[in-house]
C-alpha cells in the first residue's frame, strides 16, 4: 500500500518525506488555504520536496475552466496529479486531461456508481472519502470494499483507489486489507502508525537492563584493545 501525505505543511511534508514511507501528497484548497501562501508556489515547492503524485485542486466548476486550470497546473512539474470533483464536468475534465497525459485525481467519491464512472473516465487515482461517511453513521470501509470489489472485476480498469478522509491507524489497516492502493494521511495519522504502548515498554525495560551492565557497543573495541 502507498502512503500519501494530506498537507500542504512544507515543514511536515519535508519531514516524514525523510522517513522514506511517503509516496507522494494530497492537497485541496482548505488545506493550502492554512498555509496563508501562494497556492502556485506551495505546489512547485511539494513537487520538489516528493517524487510521487502531488494532487492539486482545481477550484472551477465548469469543464473549460477546470481544463485550463488544469493544465497550468500539470506545467507546474512532471508529479502533478490534477484533482477534479467527482461531478460530470469533472469527469469531463479527467477524461480529456487523461487523454493528454496527466495523472488526475477523481476526488469527494462517495459511492461505489461515482468510482465506476472515474474509472471509466480514465482517472488515475479515485478518493473515497471513508471518514466522513463515518461521520454520518454510514461505515466507510463498505465502500472501499465494493470499489475494489468492482474494479478487481475489470482488469482493464486501471484507477487506483486513494483512501481519503482516513482519521486513525485502525483505517489505513482496515482499508490495506481490503486490497486499497493507496492510503492519503494526515502527518499525525503517519505518526501514530509508530506508536505502540507495548513497544515503548519493551524498549525501557531493554534499555535498563543495558544500563547495569555497564557496557558500550562502540566502546567495545577500545576496551578490547587496552585489555591486550
């Protein structure tokens, strides 16, 4: 499963990007928005940082102007993905922006129905958003499960379902089981993935032991030498 970082932090990105499990970044207007900065150089700068997808949302909502918004946008670096609403003048645009050679990103999927369109779109990455479905009492995973269901079917589709909206570890686990290809988490949701009570216990209790002994691994040799 491939991570991809959702932020447009530069100095969260730069970061866990370090750890080398990013595979590439999620964007959208809210998210840029935090950072108070130009949009433009916030993307060229992610873009410089990751060498896999970076999507970038379009803002319009017609097919003409989501087409010329988009392909600015693709100029900006050869790891742009295009995001597009899932709506029909977003499929539009993902189709023809497809057609030319730029990855895109059908994003605010909902439904099994929105994915087979995306796909069928020619979409390289599809967003089910799972946490906001959790929000409102329907299990998100479901979905996950029935798009790849479906896209399994049909080899010749080759849309990559991005789980989005994912809040806590237990849904990227959930949604890697399921046979999702990618998982878009927030920088915490990443950091949480490390953690483990039990770990950090291990660790002291190891640690400790260690300590009484009274012993140096790179110590070691120079004690050896001055023993001879």
């Amino acid at each position: 499963m491939k991570f991809f970082i959702d932020s447009a932090d530069l100095n969260e990105i730069r970061d866990l990007a370090a750890t080398g499990f990013v595979d590439g970044v999620t964007t959208n207007p809210s998210l840029v928005a935090k950072t108070g900065r130009n949009f433009l150089e916030v993307v060229r700068e992610i873009c410089a940082i990751v060498a896999g997808p970076v999507s970038a949302e379009v803002t319009a909502l017609d097919t003409a102007t989501m087409l010329a918004e988009g392909r600015k946008l693709a100029k900006i670096a050869k790891n742009v993905t295009v995001k597009v609403p899932l709506t029909p003048d977003g499929l539009r645009a993902c189709r023809s922006l497809a057609s030319e050679g730029t990855m895109v990103n059908v994003t605010l999927c909902f439904s099994a129905a929105q994915a087979l369109l995306a796909a069928k779109a020619g979409a390289t990455f599809v967003s089910p958003f799972v946490g906001r479905l959790d929000d409102v009492g329907m299990p998100g995973m479901d979905l996950i499960r029935d798009i790849v269901a479906i896209y399994r079917n049909y080899p010749g589709l080759k849309t990559e379902v991005l789980v989005a909206s994912i809040r806590h570890p237990i849904h990227v686990v959930e949604a890697a089981k399921l046979g999702a290809h990618v998982g878009t988490l927030p920088p915490s949701v990443l950091r949480q993935m490390f953690a483990h009570p039990l770990t950090e216990k291990g660790l002291a209790a190891f640690l400790a032991d260690w300590a009484k002994t009274g012993q140096s691994i790179l110590g070691a040799e120079k004690l050896g030498t001055a023993a001879e």
